[in-house]
C-alpha cells in the first residue's frame, strides 16, 4: 500500500491540530484538517478534481454541535505542523452523522471513521447504517487510531468491544422494522405504491392528481387507502415508513418516454 490519505474532519480546532500533527509524523501518512462540514467538502472536491482522492476521513461525530472556530484548517504536509487557512463560515447543517452519508454517496472508495467523545450504541449503529467503517473513542491511542484506519482500507469494520452488543442489537431491531415496513409496502396495489412515492416526494393531493393524471377525489381515496394499509395516521408517518422500506421519492422530472406514455393514455 502506498501513502494514506487522511482527511481529519472537527470543529475543535485545538484536537484537529493536535490529531492531524500526530497523524503527519507517521512516514506513510498525508494528512490534511477541516473545521467544518463546508470546508471538508471543498478539500474532497479539490482533491477529487487533482485525482488525489482522501482514502480515510476521521469525523466528528458531534460536527457542528458546539462552537464553530472561525477558520478551516489547511492540508498538513509531513513533518510540519497544521496551520488554519482561509475564514469559513459555519455549517448549521452537515453534522457528523449526515456527513458521512454524502461522503458513501459522492465517494464511494473513501472510508469514513467517526471520532465519538462516548460510547453511544444507538449512534454507532446509524453511523455503521450511514457508510462509517469505524467508531473510535476521542481519546484512545494513536497506535489504536492507525490500526483502525489501516483497518478499513482492508474492508475490515472497527468498534470498540464495549460497543458490540449494543450495536448488534440496534442493528437487528432497525432490520426487523425495516422488514415489517417492506411487508406493508408490498401490500399496496401498484398505484397506490406510486402515490406513496408522491408523497414521500412531498407532493400534495392537487400535485399528485396532475402528477398521475387522476382527479383529486380518486388521489385523495388512494392516500386514504395507502394510511390504512400502513396502519398510520398523517402522511408523515406514511413517508417515514416508506423511507424505513427504501421506498423512494418519485422522479419529479419525468422523461419524454413518460410525456408520450401519458399523453396516449389520454387521447
């Protein structure tokens, strides 16, 4: 393997300096820092565009909880201390968590390893859930934290022991709700499938019944029937299952195929 990649993703600019300063002594690690979610996602841009990709991204998992430090942190070479670069503004969105999906979405090949001040077994399951490789205590070793990132380039999945049963059994639980909502999903008849993706959308009644070519009254009889067949009560508690299913939202872009279709069927 050659040099590794690392990109430390924290708001506390003290632990990002004294982490990637750390990490920068190690001969087979380039390690750069960012202080927010914004900065971060222009260093994977720029690194993306120069075709030197991040392999490891350590994130806090509390990104963007507590007080945001007025500076982004620049890349590291080795041998040298991290110096803060230009002023970012704060991110109020990105958290840790939320991070680490776009980062499973826009760079599949990078692993991510959140960084956690305590064990939190319902947090690890969604990071794991999320596209995290690893949780890792704040403040376990540096040899510990180079094993995990070594860890994960090898497709090997990193917890703490002390988190392992807790995990498993979120992870058992969210699969057995997600099983359930699926078999709800399937009950429905496909246009009432199509509707629910309307709504997981968040398209109203008037949008759907345009959106399907149906009038508002039989779109309104659909959302009735899909609420019933779910055993919910608001649209948002249908979404939410749906979601829980992998029940998407429906293209609101519709291709000229579909215009055509539509269009037939009308005439």
């Amino acid at each position: 393997m050659g040099r590794i990649r690392v990109l430390v993703v924290d708001d506390h600019r003290i632990f990002a300096e004294s982490l990637a300063a750390a990490l920068a002594a190690e001969p087979d690690v380039d390690v750069s820092a960012a202080g927010s979610g914004a900065a971060a996602q222009r260093c994977l841009d720029r690194a993306a565009a120069d075709g030197r990709r991040y392999d490891v991204l350590l994130v806090d998992a509390d990104l963007g909880a507590g007080p945001q430090p007025p500076v982004a942190l620049a890349a590291v070479p080795h041998g040298r201390s991290p110096q803060a670069s230009a002023l970012e503004p704060r991110d109020p969105v990105l958290d840790g968590l939320a991070m680490v999906e776009r980062i499973r979405a826009a760079y599949p090949g990078t692993r991510t390893v959140v960084l956690a001040e305590r064990d939190d077994p319902v947090r690890a399951a969604r990071a794991l859930q999320s596209g995290a490789w690893g949780w890792v205590a704040k403040d376990c070793s540096l040899s510990r934290l180079l094993a995990v990132v070594r860890g994960v380039l090898r497709d090997e999945t990193h917890l703490p022991p002390a988190l392992l049963t807790g995990v498993l059994r979120e992870l058992t639980a969210a699969r057995r709700h997600r099983t359930e909502s699926e078999r709800l999903v399937e009950s429905l008849t496909p246009r009432e499938q199509e509707v629910l993706r309307c709504m997981v959308a968040g398209l109203g009644r008037k949008a759907v019944a345009e959106r399907l070519f149906l009038s508002p009254h039989t779109v309104r009889t659909h959302m009735q029937n899909v609420l019933g067949k779910l055993g919910v009560h608001s649209t948002l508690a249908a979404v939410a299952l749906a979601r829980r299913a992998g029940v998407g939202p429906v293209d609101l872009l519709p291709s000229a195929g579909d215009v055509v279709e539509r269009r037939g069927q009308l005439s």
